[in-house]
C-alpha cells in the first residue's frame, strides 16, 4: 500500500516541478478525439518542443497547490490533457488553438501563462498574436521608418540643390 502512496507523491512532485518550470501550460479536453487525432497532436507539439500528458485530475490539483497555481483547479474536471511549455510561452496555445480549428472536438478549458492562471479567452488570445520573429519584424520596420524617411527627405533636398546649381 505504501509503495502506491510513494509513487503518487512522486508523480504529483514531478508535476508541481513542470508546472513551476513552464512558461506556459494549456489544459484541453481531448474528449471525441479518436487516437490518430490525438497521436498527430501529441507530434506538432513534441516537434516544438512542448510536452503533452494526461494525469489524473486528483494529483494535477495536489501538484498546482505544491506549485501555488490553484486557480487551474477549477478547470480540472473531466478528462485532461496538459501541454507544458519551458522555453516558448506562445507555441502550445499556437499549436492547439489552431488543431482546435480543425478538430471541434478538442476544447481549451484553461492556461497558466509565466504562472499566472489564464482562461481559454486568454489562451486563444495568445493563439493569435503573431510568432516573435513576425513581432521583431513589425518592431524593426516601425524603427526604421523615421530613419527612411530622413533619407528621402535628404537625397530630395540633394537633388533639388544639384539641379539648381546646373
């Protein structure tokens, strides 16, 4: 009996500790999702470097208390899955919102996005905002704009000079 109780407190610490290392967790119900649904999910997100589990609803709430996420508990009811992601806080939403599109039958419930807890709204709000790349790119031509502009304004100014000295 004991050695059950040992490893149902080793699995909720290893949850707590991928719940405090996350950047950002997506819950979803994968309820009407056949295996072949799921598998081809479970692979974009393993391609991105995001970890797809289901654990009992009982030990992911023992863990998010140990974590001081409790807000989650809330969600956790029915079956789950849970997506962690350690290094990219958008991709998992990314990734799941845009499978959710395809497939109706996979739901968000809820997220902790950098350890605050996020509702689904929030979860596809953060689906649909643009990669970093796509972010840095924006940021880079709104920076150089006023540079371009000061450019054109002086090879004008050059232009309008040279041609009255000729």
């Amino acid at each position: 009996m004991s050695n059950v109780i040992e490893t149902k407190k080793a699995v909720v610490q290893e949850i707590a500790d991928k719940f405090q290392a996350a950047a950002s967790v997506v819950v979803v119900d994968y309820r009407g999702l056949t295996v072949g649904q799921v598998t081809e999910l479970r692979k974009q997100l393993r391609e991105a470097g995001v970890e797809f589990k289901v654990y009992k609803n009982t030990l992911t709430r023992r863990a998010s208390e140990i974590a001081g996420v409790e807000g989650i508990n809330e969600f956790l009811t029915g079956p789950n899955a849970v997506a962690f992601s350690n290094e990219d806080v958008v991709a998992p939403a990314k990734i799941i919102n845009e499978f959710a599109k395809k497939n109706e039958a996979l739901e968000i419930k809820a997220g902790i996005i950098e350890g605050n807890v996020s509702s689904a709204d929030d979860v596809k709000a953060l689906a649909e905002l643009p990669s970093r790349e796509g972010l840095l790119s924006m940021l880079l031509s709104v920076l150089q704009a006023p540079m371009r502009n000061f450019a054109l304004a002086t090879k004008a100014v050059a232009e309008q000079k040279e041609e009255q000295g000729a």
